[in-house]
C-alpha cells in the first residue's frame, strides 16, 4: 500500500474518498496523528500528517520512528513523502515542485534510529542513495501525467529548526552542495530505509532561503503560507496521478 507523509500545508488530504480514520499504538510511542485510510485516485492509501491535524508538532519534536512504525503496521511499502522547502539558487523559484534524489543531514538530538540498544540486531542500512529510484520515477511520471513541472533531482539539506537559517548558513550549505533545505526530511528518509520501506520525497518550494532572491534582508512567513496553500493543489493533482505500484 501506498503511504503519504503530509507536511505543512498538507494536514488533511481532502481528495480522500471513502476516508476513515485508524488510531495507532507503537512501541516507539504514539504518532504525529491518526492515520487516515481511503481511496486517491482509486489507489488505496494511508496519510499521516507529520506536524500532526492541527500542525502544532514542531520538526525536532516529532516522533518520526512511531509515524514510520505506524504506515508500516498498516502494510504500507511505498511512502511518498511531502516536504516544503526553501530554495537555494535562483531557479527554485517558490511554488516549485522538486524530487530531490540526495540528502545532507544537518540535524541532531533526534531519535533517528530503530537500532537504539535494545535488542534488536545492530544492522548498518546503506544509504548511498537515500531515495528509491522507482519510487522516484513513479513521481516524475505522474508529474508528466498531471502536467505539473516536477524537477528531477537535487540535494536536500535537513536542517533542524525551528527557526529558519541565517543567509551565513545558506551560503554554507550551498557550498556543501544542498540545493533545498527542509527540516523533516531527516531521521525520515533513514527510518524508512531502516524498516524496508520504499520512499521518495515531493518537495515544495515555498520561499527563497534565507538571504536569497526577494528574502535578502527576511524570510515572510504568510508569504510561505500562501505559497504554500497554492503549492498543494498541484502535490495533489500529481498524487492523484500516481500509478499503481
Ligand atoms: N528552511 C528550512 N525549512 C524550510 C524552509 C527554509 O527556508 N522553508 C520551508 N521549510
């Protein structure tokens, strides 16, 4: 089954038909929300919004491992996951629609592992690519079906919030060679990868970073907010166009 993590912007899918609701128990704790059953685009799916249904889980406190745990239990395999981002050079411009396909991890003191020292086998996952390639090409696929623009490619820095960066930071990051910044993307992607689950990122640009183009002297948050309302109109146009796996 197909399984959607929601970002900010995206706390309800409302092209759900036939919705219902499952309330989850993991042995890593309880997660972001419920999570919410049902058909998109005749596929059946399961949908967890990461900040929780009223968006009040800030990045560094959510509990990645039980939201993983949780679409796991539920039999998902393939995970797609919802990011907003700022953009780093001129042309992720927002309102951009990226599937990144590396990731710098610039977070700390989050529970970014199962293998946490009690009992499970130590197992190293490897990582080199972080995002499933067919998953991956699935997204860019339905991008081509729904008619929106998706960019193929690019390096998400994660970084840990919840403030934004200061244009120091963003110059830096750049240098190390990430194109978008989020703050969700990790320990996200590596528990997915931990548990065998396919996943692979939409990723919505909905402000320069920091310091760049128009955010020369700040970043505005309505800014981000309408972007971002707008934005998600079109992350769903293509997940309604996603193939069956
Ligand atoms: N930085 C980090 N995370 C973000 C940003 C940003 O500029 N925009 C949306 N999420």
């Amino acid at each position: 089954m197909l399984g959607i993590i929601g970002g900010s912007g995206l706390g309800v899918l409302s092209t759900l038909k036939e919705a219902s609701q499952r309330v989850m128990s993991t042995p890593y704790g309880t997660p972001s929300a419920p999570l919410t059953l049902g058909l998109l685009g005749g596929k059946r799916v399961s949908f967890m919004p990461r900040h929780g249904a009223g968006h009040t889980i800030a990045p560094h406190l959510i509990n990645y491992r039980a939201n993983l745990w949780a679409l796991h239990a539920q039999g998902v395999c393939d995970v797609i996951a919802i990011s907003t981002v700022g953009g780093i050079p001129d042309e992720m411009i927002p309102g951009s629609l990226v599937v990144p396909d590396q990731i710098i991890d610039y977070t700390h003191g989050r529970e970014s592992s199962f293998f946490d020292g009690t009992g499970r086998p130590l197992k190293h996952v490897d990582f080199t690519l972080p995002f499933c390639g067919k998953l991956r090409q699935r997204l860019l696929r339905a991008g081509a079906a729904s008619k929106e623009n998706l960019r193929d490619g690019a390096t998400y820095g994660a970084t840990q919030g919840p403030r934004l960066e200061t244009a120091a930071e963003i110059n830096r990051i750049e240098q190390d060679g990430a194109h978008i910044v989020g703050m969700t993307g990790m320990p996200e992607a590596v528990l997915a990868r931990e548990l065998g689950i396919n996943y692979a990122m939409l990723a919505v640009v909905v402000n320069p970073a920091a310091g760049r183009g128009s955010n020369s002297a700040g970043v505005s948050i309505d800014e981000i907010h309408k972007v971002a309302d707008t934005a998600m109109r079109k992350v769903c146009r293509v997940l309604e166009s996603l193939e069956q796996a």
